[in-house]
C-alpha cells in the first residue's frame, strides 16, 4: 500500500527504503551512579516531569505549580512557567505545526493521496502528534513524525519563516510500527516509538523493532538514548546495547519519563505510584543552581560540578561571561560550596550570561560545559522602591518593622532610606526564607526583593 502511494504520490520525497529489523531486548544490568527518590513536600502530588539540561529536572504537580530538582535531588519550588517543552503538533482542525516561532496549518497533499483515502484521510484527523521534537539543523529545518494509520510519516519543514517548504516523507514504506503511543527524539537524526509492538528504534535508513513481553511505557531521549519504562525496569539503549537501571518500578497509565535532552545520562521518573525518581546512568559534568536557559532570579548561585572519575579530575574552573573567576583542585569541585567563596553574581545587569566550566582530568583530557542564563526581574524591569517594594513591604513586613505600627516588634524599616540602608541583610533574610517569620514569601516576592537590591535598590 505504501509502495503504490509512491508512486502515485510525487510529494513523498526522500523515501529512503528503510531496512527493517527485529530484535528481542537483551539489557544488561547496571547500577546508576544515582537513583534516588526525589522527597515531594507534603500533599504535592506530580502528575509530570520535564528534565532540563545540566541535570536539573522540572517536577509538575497537580495544583499547577512547578518544582524543581537540582543536582543533588534537592526541590525548590519555582514561580513562573518553566520552559516546557511546547506542543509542536495537535490534531485539533488537522495537523499544526510551529515553525520559526509560528503556527502554521498543514495539508496534507491534495487528492486523497497521503495515506490512501478515505482511510487515510480519515487517520489523518487523527494523527498522533508525533515528534521528534526540537531538532533544527543548521538551516533551522526541522523534521517532525507523525504516525498516520500504523505508518510513520517523516515531515519536513523548511525554509521561510512565513511559508516554510513542507516535504513529506515517508521513511519506512511498508513499516508498520503498531499503536505508537508516545515517541521521543534520541539525537539529531535518530528517534524512539513505544507501540503495542514494542520499541522501534527509527533512523536514516534502519527501522529496528524491539520486542519483550508488555507494551513499553513511558518513553524520553536526548544525547544519544532513548529511555523507556518496561515490564516494570527503566531500560536505556543507544540503539546496540540495553542497560536496565532500576528494577521493580511501578508503572502504568500515570508514569513519565523525562530526559536531559542534551546528554542523555539523567532522567527524572515520575511512577505510577506518584513517585518521583531522580536517575543519573553515569558520571557527568553537571552544574548545580541553573540551567541552561534558566532565567535565574536568585544571583547568588552555588555551582558543583559532580564529574565522573572524581579521582582523575585535576581541575576544574568556571568562567563567567569569558573571564575567570574560580578554579579548584581539589574537591569539592564547586564555585560556592563548602567554604569556597560563593557565585556571587550581584554585579552582573539583567540579560543573559554565560558560564563555561572546564573540567581537566588527570590523562590530559578537558572537557568543557556551557549554561546559558538569563537573569530577569520577574516584572521585566527593575522594581522601584515607591511602585513595587513599598506596598510589597507594607503587605509582608510593615506589621512587624514599623516603630509605633501593629506589633511593631522589630527594627524599623519603613522608610525608603531605612530599608535600603539593609538592603544586604534584607536580601539575605529574605532569600535564606527567615523573614517574614511567621509565613514563607513567595517566590515572585522574594525575588523582586532581590531583583530590586541587585538592581541597587531604586527609588
Ligand atoms: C511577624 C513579624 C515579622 C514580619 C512579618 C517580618 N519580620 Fe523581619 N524581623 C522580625 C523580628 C522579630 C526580627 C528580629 C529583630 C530585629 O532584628 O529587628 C526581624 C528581623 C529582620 C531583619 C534583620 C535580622 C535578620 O534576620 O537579618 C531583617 C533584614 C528583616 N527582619 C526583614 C524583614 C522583611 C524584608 C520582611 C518582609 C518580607 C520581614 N522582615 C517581615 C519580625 C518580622
């Protein structure tokens, strides 16, 4: 059927015959380097998970909030919506996509042709959005999958951010990879699918099914894996060998699974008993406090990087923006911890920097990484004393730090002059969440508190 709409179908360009392939799952075990429960506040319950490069993950919970994990699997709440990655297709009126940072309808090639109708056009309206999400190569193309009928089409969109060139492909004429129910990107070229089949493995010219007793589940990639919940392991292949990294995991209709896009080591699991487990496959260089696009409020950052072969490692330093400011030779390995003089970025402006880490080991090799950030106010300027922290300080602290006011309790810091004359102390009280004493501020609050001092505390 496939083969006949090639013909038929001059649109369908690029079909490579892919060769289809077999396998069974044989995963060796392997002891993480971490695997670890990550502890939920009390009453939060996850219903997602999003991993983000650097090893920091984004839990999701049901009142809508957000937390998230740093390196050492500790949650901190976080205000704002995180970076979620965005919905690149829907199903709603036929199939959209977002290219250059618009939405754009597609049709599918007029004439019935696309997946033979009238079956296929009827599968069209309900295409799975598929993705393997993401991947702009060097001309900012971009190529989505999307599964019509059981038959995965590649689209390619290109060129021309008002009316890109769509190309379909069909990659494997002939494949029929069963019910996908998610798919995931591994690398630039390659992408993984769950299906009632099992787990294919697609790339350029290879379609490689693998099979095991149940149907996959949860399934994420990045940096050259796909990891997939499985007969109750979380598994991770490169496509040649299987690894199994933890066992006796519940899984089912709740789970997910996210990946740090970049390396592909650490995952974030989200169980089918609401558990959340924080999965790192092996040593890499990972930095704690920000990731990569992050927008960072809080400008007193610690960083750790937690490498490998701790012993080998000779050093490591961290540049910001370019200039060094901190290297260690010995462990711990982090620009602000135990002892070593904190990331103190308070002299940075509002925008976005940069930070290289450069790791040596004892062979002579160095491998380096780079976060981007962004340092914002959460209002998208500086706060001003009298528009923005005046009524935020009669709401939270004037009840207790007004001479003469309500309690009035505590030192007086009513006045423009009085509360900037702290600023230090009033920072630090705030961001460490010992003021005010009675209720935890919140995150918006404390950091335009912070935003307004590191902006140097403008009227
Ligand atoms: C329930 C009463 C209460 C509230 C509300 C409150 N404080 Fe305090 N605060 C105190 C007391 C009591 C002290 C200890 C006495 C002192 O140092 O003035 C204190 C001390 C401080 C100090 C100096 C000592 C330290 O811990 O660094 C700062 C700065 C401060 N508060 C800032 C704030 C800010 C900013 C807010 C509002 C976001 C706030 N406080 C809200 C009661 C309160």
């Amino acid at each position: 059927m496939r083969r006949a709409l090639l013909v038929a179908l001059p649109l369908l360009a690029g079909c490579a015959t892919a060769a289809i392939q077999d396998r069974s799952v044989s995963a060796v075990d392997r002891a993480p380097r971490v695997l670890q429960r990550v502890p939920l506040p009390a009453g939060a319950r996850a219903v997602g998970v999003v991993a983000q490069e650097g090893g920091e993950g984004i839990i999701e919970l049901a009142d809508g909030h957000f937390l998230r994990v740093d390196v050492r699997g500790e949650v901190q709440p976080i205000d704002g919506a995180p970076a979620l990655p965005r919905a690149e297709w829907t199903t709603s009126g036929g199939l959209r996509a977002e290219y250059g940072g618009r939405w754009f309808a597609l049709e599918a090639p007029p004439g019935n042709e696309l997946g033979v109708a009238p079956e296929g056009l009827r599968s069209i309206a309900q295409v799975v959005p598929l993705t393997f999400r993401g991947a702009k190569d060097a001309k900012g193309a971009r190529d989505a999958w999307i599964r019509i009928g059981t038959s995965v089409v590649r689209v390619h969109l290109e060129g021309g951010a008002d009316a890109p060139k769509v190309t379909w492909m069909d990659p494997a004429p002939g494949a029929s990879v069963g019910a996908v129910q998610s798919i995931a990107r591994i690398d630039e070229g390659r992408g993984a699918m769950a299906s009632d089949r099992g787990l294919t493995l697609v790339s350029e010219g290879t379609i490689r099914t693998y099979r095991d007793a149940g149907i996959p589940g949860p399934l994420g990639g990045g940096g050259g894996w796909a990891w997939v919940g499985w007969n109750g392991q979380i598994l991770r292949t490169d496509g040649e060998t299987w690894e199994s990294l933890a066992k006796d995991v519940v899984l089912g209709q709740g789970a997910r699974l996210a990946v740090d896009g970049g390396t592909g080591t650490f995952a974030l699991v989200l169980d089918g008993a609401g558990g959340v487990w924080r999965i790192q496959a092996d040593g890499a260089l990972f930095l704690s406090g920000l990731a990569n696009g992050a927008a960072v409020f809080d400008t007193k950052l610690e960083l750790e990087a937690s490498p490998a072969e701790r012993d080998a490692l000779e050093r490591v330093s961290f540049a910001l923006d370019g200039k060094d400011v901190a290297s260690r030779t010995a462990p711990p390995w982090g620009w602000g911890t135990d002892g070593v003089r904190p990331a103190d970025l308070a002299s940075i402006g509002f925008g976005t920097h940069r930070i290289d880490v450069r790791a040596r080991f004892g062979d002579g090799r160095e491998r380096t990484r780079t976060l981007r950030f962004d340092y914002r106010s959460p209002i998208g300027r500086i706060p001003t004393y009298d528009a923005d922290i005046a009524p935020l300080y009669d709401a939270k602290c004037g009840s207790c730090h007004t001479a003469g006011v309500g309690r009035g309790v505590a030192r007086d810091l009513s006045s423009y002059e009085r509360l900037s004359g702290q600023a230090a102390a009033v920072r630090r009280a705030v961001r460490q969440g010992r003021m005010p004493p009675d209720l935890r501020l919140d995150p918006v609050s404390t950091s335009l508190f912070t935003a307004w001092i590191d902006g140097r505390t403008p009227r």
